[in-house]
C-alpha cells in the first residue's frame, strides 16, 4: 500500500487543476488538515474534509472568471467548463452531505441502537 499525505490526496481529487501547494496547503488547514499527515482512507473524517477542500478549491474557481478562463480546455468553451464544475460542485456537495462524521460508522447507512439493558 502506497501511503498518501493529504495534500497528495487532495491533488488527486483536484487532478488537472494547478494550484501552488502554499495555497494547497492553506485551503487543508482551513479544512483541519496539515497536508503533510498521511491520508487515512478509513477515517471518514478525513475523507470528507479531503472533499471538503477539494470543494472549497473548485467554488473559489467558480468565483474567479479569469482563472476559470485560464483553466478551460481549448476545445471546451466557458460555458461548458462552468457548467461541468458547477455539476462537479453539485456532485460534492451531495457527497460530503451524505457522509458520516463518525470514523466508527461502517458507511452502510445503517445504525444499531440498543433497546433494551439490563
């Protein structure tokens, strides 16, 4: 098993996209994590603060027509590439909506509560 740093995490989420790592790293420490921790692809914190930055990155280019103009592809027009972020947002959004805050929980959804004690 290869072992990650959450910037390295965070790169592979954001793929095609440069960003300098000071400014990486400052979008981690806003999202409580130091980019040079390794990646725990387990903890369910972790991976959803990991979409958490990669989210905060991909609005502060939506907020900034200029970079969004420098990133597009040559054979993809503005419209097109804010309309593919904007679904990419949308996507993790719902993502980060739907996952746990709890590194004990499984991911399955489900929860085991004790009716009865003795």
């Amino acid at each position: 098993m290869i072992n990650l740093t959450n910037i390295d995490r965070l790169k592979m989420e954001i793929e095609g996209i440069d960003i300098e790592d000071d400014k990486l790293n400052v979008y981690l420490e806003e999202n409580n994590l130091v980019a040079t921790e390794e990646y725990s692809p387990s903890s369910n914190i972790n991976k959803k603060n990991i979409y958490r930055t990669a989210l905060a990155i991909l609005e502060s280019i939506a907020n900034n027509p200029t970079y969004m103009r420098n990133l597009k592809n040559d054979d993809m027009s503005i419209t097109q590439f804010s309309e593919n972020l904007n679904n990419r947002i949308d996507l993790l959004t719902r993502k980060i909506r739907l996952m746990s805050d709890n590194d004990s929980d499984d991911g399955t959804g489900a929860s085991f509560v004790y009716l009865f004690t003795d």
